[in-house]
C-alpha cells in the first residue's frame, strides 16, 4: 500500500502527539481534545465522527464505572478491610503481602483499578504506619495488583472497554465479561508469585512523610524557622531556645539580613527575622507552631495568621503528571492565599533536598507536606492539583446502604456476563440506580468521574479512526507483515504484544489500546489470522506495563508516596514486563486458536 498525503498527515499528528504524551508539556486531557480539533481542520475526520468520539460506548462505560466504584466507597461497603490487614499483618510482612496483593487483584477485576488504587492507598498507608513497615514495601505491589486484576474481566480497567469498542467498531463480536478471565488469572497469580518470590526482595525500604505522621523518630526534613518582629524570644541565646522549643530538631545554620553567621550557635543571641535552618522530624513542627514567637518559613513570609493546631490537620501530596503546579515554586504558588493551606516541607523521592525547598521548582513525583482545615483539604483534593494521600475526614458513610451497592454491582456484573445487553447500557444502568436509591448524590456521581481519563480516551479515539480513514493502519499492518510475517503468525502475535507493551511504558495504555487495536486488526487479516488473539494481544500489553511510573495511572499515584525512584521501576518491572510477554505468547494462541 503507497503512503498517502493523508497517511502522512495522520502520521504526523500521531508523532507530535506521542512526543508531548512522553514530555507532558500538556494536561492529557488537553492535549487529547487539541488532537480532535486538529484532525478535524486537517479534514482527517468529518465533525460526525469528531462528536461521536464522545458518544462511544468506551468513555461512557468507563465513566460509569467510577460511579459504580464511588457507590462502594460511599457506603463503606468493604468496611473491615483495614481491620483484617492490621490482623494478617501480625503474621508478618510477607503475609500481609500476598493478603494484600490477591484481595486488591480480586476487587480489581470488578471496579475500575484507577479507583481501586484510591481506596486502597490510604489502607495500605495507615496499616504500614501502626505496623512501623515502611509503604515502599507495599505501594508498588499495590499497583501491579490492581493492573493484574484489570486484565481478568472486560471491566477490570478502562483499556480493556477502549479495545472493545473499536473491536465492535469494526464489526468484530464483542468480548464478553469472562473472556479474559482464564489468561487473566494465570497471568495475575504468576504475577503475584514473582512479586512475593522474586519482586520483594528488589523493593525499597525507604522512609516517607507517612513515617513522620505517627513517630518523632525516624528521618527529618528540611525547612527553615523564622524569628517573628514581635518575638519574646528576641534577645535570648539561640541555645536556650533550641532547648525549650526545638528539642526535635538539628540546626544547619542562621541568616541574619540575607548573610550567614559562622557557628557556634549556642551563644547566638536571637534578633526579628534570624532564619534559622533546621532539620526537623514530625514533632518539631508541631514544637515550632506552638511557640510563641516562632514560625515555618511558609507561615512567616506570607504573613499570615496562624490556625490553631487542634483545627487543622497534616495531609501529604504529590505532584501528579499534567499538575498545572509543575515547573513552578512553592514560593511562587502563594498556596496559603489561594487555598488556605500551607506548605510545611517537601521530600524529592525518598531524599531530603539541599536547597532551601519553598525556592525548588516542583517535579513529578515530589512529596509535599501540607497543612490546613479539613475543609480546606477537600477543597484542594477537588482540584486535583496535587494527589493527597493521607485521609482527611469525608463524610459520614451510609453505612446501612452498603448492601445495596453491593447489590447493584454485582447486578451490573451478572447481567453484563450473561445478558445481551451493551456493556455501557449495563453500566449506565447501575450508576443511576446508586443514585436513586441515594447510595450517592449526584454531585457525588459526578466527582466521581475522572474527567481526564475521559476526555483523553475520547481524543485517542479520534486518533486511531483518523489512522483507520487514511489507511494507516493497513500500511503499518503491512510494515509490521513485513518484519514479522515471515516468522509465522505465531511470531508475529509476539511481535505485537510486543509493540504495545513498549508504548505503553512511554504513553497511555487507553492511547495505545485506541491505536494499536485497529493496526492489530489489520495485522491479522493480512496474515489470514483469527483477529481474536491479536484483539486481546493488544489488550493485556496496553494493561500490563510494569517498567515506569508514567505508563500508567496507578503507577504515578503510588511513585511519591513510596519514595520510589525511576530506577525501582525498572528493576522491578522489565523482568514482570518479559514474563507477561512470555506468558501470553504462548497462552493466547492456546485460548484462541490463531487460525479460524
């Protein structure tokens, strides 16, 4: 097949979009509606099938599921989880581990993992805390569970829905709820097993802002005390006062007027704005708030009043991909003004940072420690800004409706696995009947729906129908003929999975599912293949990316809070991505026979 002025075009579009994917110079979601816009000048795709990005079952069956998984939470509805980890944590780390790991992966396979990894972090955080384990132990595992459910069902995960779509677009049958499972489950309980067996010995054991939430001891951060104008304290030695309000932390070293003063600072006497900048562990913050004449530095430049300690809580954050925060200072942010909510001290994957941090300009994945109203907290939990990981206080939970949700799922999954009704109608269906019987409101609903995941399955959508118009897809098929065809189909299916496990490490498993569904389709049908196992090729890679933290959603919620570098997911993720590539090499042609 030639290539075309619109293959190119189509091409083009697809290369800008994957740099800035992979350098995230946009929000996602914005960069998945400037996507449209631009195919729709370039006439690559007529307003019809702009606007029916939107209307495919995909996006609103994805949204739906947040709702159903929403109705779950608000009900409590899987109460006593907490308690039973505190229980099996008793038994040791490695039974906590794999309790852990199977219950996430079961729960996963029924409720989208985005949300699953939500409910759970706080869970996992709050038990490593009383248990003195440290959550880097456990985070990671965290998220590959949730991912090794998400292949077990055909609701388990939003890529799995996108590749579904586009299937049926292109008049194949629809992948039924169970299809998946009997690969899903051999897939997901290897992948536990190299976890436990191989996985755990290559985690981290770092300390994070959780640590410093619950003990005194344990590592400090570094942050800067500032004398106030009005301070009783001015005058007096700098060693008396570390003595009476400081006894938590470590002087570095004093400014006075913008200079250094030599040490030793025993026999310092005090002056209004000394800068005095400290280590400090979790106790000393407090030890700073209620002196008179002290303040964190974030308090003190901004001039602000100081909320009592008993009003407030200590929430940690970090900063997600596609933050609006990204690339700016927290001086520069005025975070106490705009949000009502301070920031204390900032960690930089599991290490304290040199400089002064209110001067750092913030980086994916950094850890914030903030402080603020529970009001506040929601507030700034809403916006989305920065991802909090400590619970603050939500709303009493309707308890006594939480057999009804559960009702209503399990209706939504038993009639999808055995009725002939679309999965989006199903789903659809289920999100409503939580709201009328108000297992939740509908503002609740509608915070339910992560907006961004949404719109950018929409725009990917777009990209992969625009491929398929120009023919890009048969051209790519063609070239991907060339280069596996002649090793057999059996090859070539590796060769696929292949491919599509690669670009999801760089990009967006529902980006890759859009695009590489259609080539997969193509691939087949140009080697006389069934397309079933190439379908689902595509369909467990775009969900089984192990090796960065950017490649998937769950991933970058668990990177800050864990104290993860780069490097651990590579170390524990490359030979988890080569096993589930071995694995379905050989497994999918077994379940669906690569010749009709």
């Amino acid at each position: 097949m030639p290539l075309t002025r619109d293959m190119i075009e189509v091409f083009l579009v697809v290369g800008v979009t994957f740099v800035l994917f992979a350098t995230e110079k946009l929000r996602t979601d914005v960069l998945a509606l400037s996507v449209l816009c631009v195919l729709g000048m370039l006439k690559l795709l007529t307003p019809q099938q702009m606007l029916s990005c939107f209307s495919d079952p995909a996006p609103i069956t994805v949204a739906a599921m947040f709702v159903l998984g929403a109705g779950l939470t608000r009900t409590d509805a899987l109460e006593g989880i907490n308690r039973r980890l505190l229980r099996i944590a008793d038994k040791g780390e490695m039974a906590l581990l794999i309790a852990m790991m199977l219950l996430v992966t079961l729960v996963s396979a029924f409720i989208n993992n985005t949300a699953v990894v939500a409910f759970f972090m706080p869970v996992v955080l709050n038990v490593c805390a009383q248990k003195q384990i440290s959550p880097s132990r456990f985070l990671i595992p965290l998220s590959y569970g949730a991912l090794f459910g998400g292949v077990c069902t055909l609701i388990g995960t939003s890529t799995n829905i996108v590749v579904n779509s586009v299937a049926v677009r292109h008049g194949l049958a629809p992948i039924h709820m169970f299809e998946p499972t009997a690969v899903g489950i051999v897939l997901a309980l290897a992948g536990v097993a190299y976890i436990v067996v191989i996985g755990r010995r290559l985690l981290p054991s770092r300390e994070t802002l959780t640590t410093l939430l619950v003990a005194s001891s344990g590592k400090e951060f570094r942050t800067d005390v500032v004398v106030l104008q009005d301070s009783p304290l001015i005058g007096q030695w700098l060693g008396e006062v570390r003595k009476k309000h400081l006894r938590s932390g470590t002087i570095i070293g004093v400014e006075r007027d913008g200079q250094p003063i030599a040490g030793p600072y025993d026999r310092l006497a005090l002056d209004a704005g000394d800068r005095i900048t400290m280590n400090l562990a979790m106790s000393g913050v407090r030890d700073v708030q209620a002196a008179r004449g002290l303040a964190l530095l974030p308090e003190a430049a901004l001039g602000i009043e100081q909320i009592g300690i008993e009003a407030t809580a200590l929430v940690e954050a970090i900063v997600p991909n596609g933050s609006p925060l990204l690339g700016k200072n927290l001086r520069a942010l005025d975070f106490a003004h705009r949000h009502g909510v301070r920031i204390l001290a900032l960690h930089r994957h599991g290490m304290n940072l040199r400089e002064r941090f209110e001067e750092v300009p913030l980086h994916f994945g950094d850890t914030l420690l903030l402080q603020g109203t529970e009001t506040d907290m929601e507030a700034l939990r809403d916006d989305r800004s920065l991802l909090l990981l400590t619970p603050v206080k939500l709303p009493k939970p309707r308890r006594h409706k939480g057999w009804l949700s559960i009702a209503i799922v399990a209706g939504v999954m038993i009639t999808v696995s055995i009725g002939d009704f679309p999965v989006a109608n199903i789903a659809l269906g289920g999100a409503l009947l939580l709201v009328l019987t108000r297992c939740l409101d509908m503002n609740e609903a509608y915070e339910a729906i992560n907006w961004n995941i949404i719109m950018l399955i929409a725009g990917t959508l777009g990209l992969g129908l625009a491929i398929e118009n120009t023919g890009g897809a048969g051209f790519i098929a063609g070239m991907l003929d060339r280069a596996f065809g002649q090793m057999g189909p059996f090859l070539a299916l590796s060769g696929t999975y292949l491919v599509s496990v690669i670009l999801t490490e760089l990009l967006s498993n529902t980006a890759v599912a859009a695009l590489m569904t259609p080539i997969a389709i193509s691939s087949a049908q140009a080697l006389g293949c069934d397309t079933r196992p190439f379908i689902f090729a595509v369909m467990i890679a775009a969900s089984a990316g192990f090796a960065s933290p950017i490649g998937y959603q769950t991933h970058t919620m668990v990177y800050g809070a864990g104290g993860y570098k780069f490097t651990d997911y590579l170390k524990i993720g490359v030979p988890l991505d080569i096993l589930f590539w071995l694995l379905a090499t050989f497994l999918i042609p077994m379940y669906w026979p690569l010749k009709p």
